[in-house]
C-alpha cells in the first residue's frame, strides 16, 4: 500500500471551507426530500408534482452549469464561487417565502440556476489544490458535506419544520449559507494558475472543444449513469419511511441523524481508502454491496425504527462509499486549460440526470391517499440495478483512462502558499 501524501495547512483550510460551502448546497437540495411528506400534505401534492418540484432545481442547475462551462476557465475560480453562491443565497430566501406550488417551483429554479454550478467550482478548486495522491481523502472531506447535513442540518431543519412549518427550514439554510459566505471571502485565497494558460477560444468554442473530446464524453456518461442511479429513490424516502415502514414524523430527524454520523465515521475511512488501493476495484466492491441493500430496502414494509436505522447505515455506506472514488476519477480526466468547463458540464450532467431520476420516480411511484402506502418503489431499486451495472462498465473505461494519463503525463499541481 502507498503512503498517503500529507496535506499542507493551507489545503486544510481550503478543504474545511468548501466542505463548508457544499454542506449549505446538499442541504438546501437534500431537505426537499426528508420535507417530502410535510409538503405534499401540505400543498396537497401528488406524487408526480413533488417529483417535479424536486427537479425543476436539478434541470435549471444543469441548464446553469453548461451556459456556465464555456467561461468557467477565464475567471478567479473564487471570485465565481462567491457570484454563485451569493445567488444560491438569494434563491433560498424566495423559498422560505414560497406559500403555494407554483412559487415554490419559481423559487426552486432560481436556486437551481446558482447552486447547481457551486459544486462543479469546488470540484476544480480541489483538483487544482490537490495531486491525484491526496484526491480521494480530499473528496472523502468534501462528501462529509452530505453527510453533516443528515447529522446537523436535516434533524434540525425537521424540527424547525414541525414547529413553524417547512419554509422556515429554507429560512434557517439561508442564514447559514450567509455566514459561509462570509468564511469564503475572507479566507480563501484566489485560485487563478489556470488563467496562466493561454485560452484563444471564446466562451462557446471552449464548451464545444470540451464536449468534442472523446474521452471527456466518457466521462460525462458515466456521472449521468452514477447519479440517476443515486438520486432516484431520495425524493421519496422520507415519503417511503413513514407511509410504508410506520416512521412518524417525530422519529424522522433521528433516522436521518443516525444515518448522518455512521456517514462521518465511513466517509474519511473510504476516502483513505481510494489513495491506498485501486479506485476501481473500490468502486466495484461497494456498487455491488449497495445493489444488494437496494433491493432489500426497497421491499420492506412496517419496520422497528431500529431496523430501519440499521438499513438506513447500511445504504449510506454503500452508496458513498462508491461516489468517492468514482468522483476521484472522473475529476482526473480533464487537463488543467480545461478543468473548469469539464467541471461545469459534469455537474449539469448530475443535476440534469438528478431531475431525469426524480421525475422518472414521480411517475413510477403511486399514492392513491395522503396516508397511503407508496406503491411500486421497489421498482425504482430494481432500476437502480441495472443503471448500477451499465456503470460499472463505463467507469472501467474512465480507470483506463486515467492511468495511461499518468503514465504518459505527471499532473502538475498548484501550490498554495499559507
């Protein structure tokens, strides 16, 4: 096994305030799926419109990311961040203020258009602060966004929602996010050394020139693949929990806290991992476990919270424990002149394959009452089957990929300077 390369002081902090920056973004997407049931109780919501509510954000943020890939390479990779973020902000605020479905809808698609292109910034940012040895516990770092949301920002958004109702769970992201922001501004130096590169093309002909590239294209397929297999049960668990396996909406901040640590403790452990062993291999194992634990869960009925929970750690590991490494490939691929627009194009790729799997769930799954059991969810487990195969196949090209790159070119990586 490789000794794993130290990070610098100045990579922590960098790491520690973007990890900060996504735990804000996730949570602001993922609370509409725990807020599930509140909302389509609430405003009187079928299956299908919640399934669109979820991704009108995801199509607006892939639309955002591809209009923003073709000049994400000419700018301070900082100065974007702060310009999409402070629109994320904004976006939030209008959601916390939605009192119908169609405001919420408009509200979604603004944040969308902002926060859909944070993360593919942050993505670059690490890849240009971190070789390809310290990747995988740096994106392990930046995945414990996620799951700091299931620990802190979903159980607590739950129960603000309880006592003022779900907007103010918008409201409370919000006020978070401004104090990120904050954090952004003052302590993360600009990220400019891409800029050094010399770029003739303009902003539409460096898009085209990203997507032309074969291997780019692989690339992009495979994240498509990954995250409409990951996104397609998540706008109905809390919906599945507590119609289907009698979790009540007390117990909900709970399952998702308990979910939420094992996160924290599996994330770095598999992020240590992917630098010490094969990436692939890595990502072959955990998608295979988490296929199995799907299509158990997916077919579960009335359950003991326990056992629930217990599930619930088990999904998680599996799911996560893939996405790191299959995230530290795929940010391989493109050459530093290009970094940002392949960055930008992949996260369209996600949210736009997130929408794909949200509205794709919406009308496979069927609730004839509020209170009614879902039915057919376990159909979305064995679609995720078979979306988890497929790629598996193309992440087997991107790993080949990747280390004839290596061979044939060391990366160069930007150094920072406390």
């Amino acid at each position: 096994m490789k000794q794993p390369v130290p990070f610098s002081p100045y990579q922590k902090l960098a790491i520690t305030v973007l990890a900060l920056t996504q735990f804000t973004v996730i949570l602001d997407f993922m609370v509409m799926s725990p807020l599930g049931d509140f909302l389509m109780k609430s405003l009187n919501l079928h299956p299908n419109q919640f399934g669109i509510a979820v991704s009108v954000y995801a199509f607006s943020a892939g639309v955002s990311g591809l209009l923003t890939a073709g000049f994400a390479d000419k700018f301070d990779r900082k100065k974007l961040l702060l310009f999409f973020y402070t629109g994320f902000i904004t976006g939030t605020v209008l959601c916390g203020l939605s009192h119908s479905y169609t405001m919420l809808l408009i509200a979604r698609l603004i944040t969308g258009l902002f926060g859909g292109v944070i993360g593919s910034i942050s993505l670059a940012i690490v890849t240009d602060l971190f070789a390809i040895e310290q990747r995988g516990r740096a994106m392990g770092f930046m995945q414990m966004g996620f799951s700091a949301s299931q620990v802190l920002g979903i159980p607590i958004g739950l129960y603000v929602a309880n006592l003022w109702g779900w907007q103010s769970a918008f409201i409370m992201v919000a006020g978070i996010a401004i104090v990120v922001a904050l954090i952004v501004l003052f302590k993360l130096q600009p990220v400019t050394k891409h800029l050094a590169l010399k770029q003739e093309r303009t902003a539409f002909k460096h898009l085209l020139h990203t997507v032309a590239k074969r291997n780019y294209r692989i690339g992009f397929t495979a994240t498509a693949l990954l995250f409409i297999g990951g996104f397609m049960m998540m706008p109905f668990s809390s919906a599945f929990a507590i119609n289907n396996l009698h979790v009540t909406a007390k117990q909900l901040p709970l399952l998702f806290m308990v979910s939420g640590v094992s996160s924290l403790v599996i994330m770095p452990l598999v992020g240590k991992l992917s630098d010490r062993i094969d990436k692939y291999k890595l990502f072959v194992i955990a998608s295979v476990y988490m296929m199995v634990i799907i299509v158990l869960y997916t077919n579960l009925t009335a359950q003991p919270l326990w056992f629930v929970m217990m599930f619930n750690v088990l999904m998680m590991a599996g799911i996560f424990s893939r996405m790191i490494p299959a995230s530290a490939l795929t940010t391989s691929i493109p050459d530093m002149q290009d970094r940002g627009a392949f960055m930008s194009i992949n996260a369209s790729l996600q949210q736009i394959a997130g929408g794909v799997a949200a509205a794709v769930a919406g009308s496979i799954v069927v609730q004839k009452t509020k209170y009614s059991p879902l039915e057919h969810y376990n159909t979305l487990g064995y679609l995720i089957v078979c979306i988890s195969c497929l790629t598996i196949v193309l992440l087997y090209r991107v790993s080949k990929m990747i280390k004839a790159k290596n061979i044939k070119r060391p990366e160069v990586v930007q150094e920072m300077v406390v």
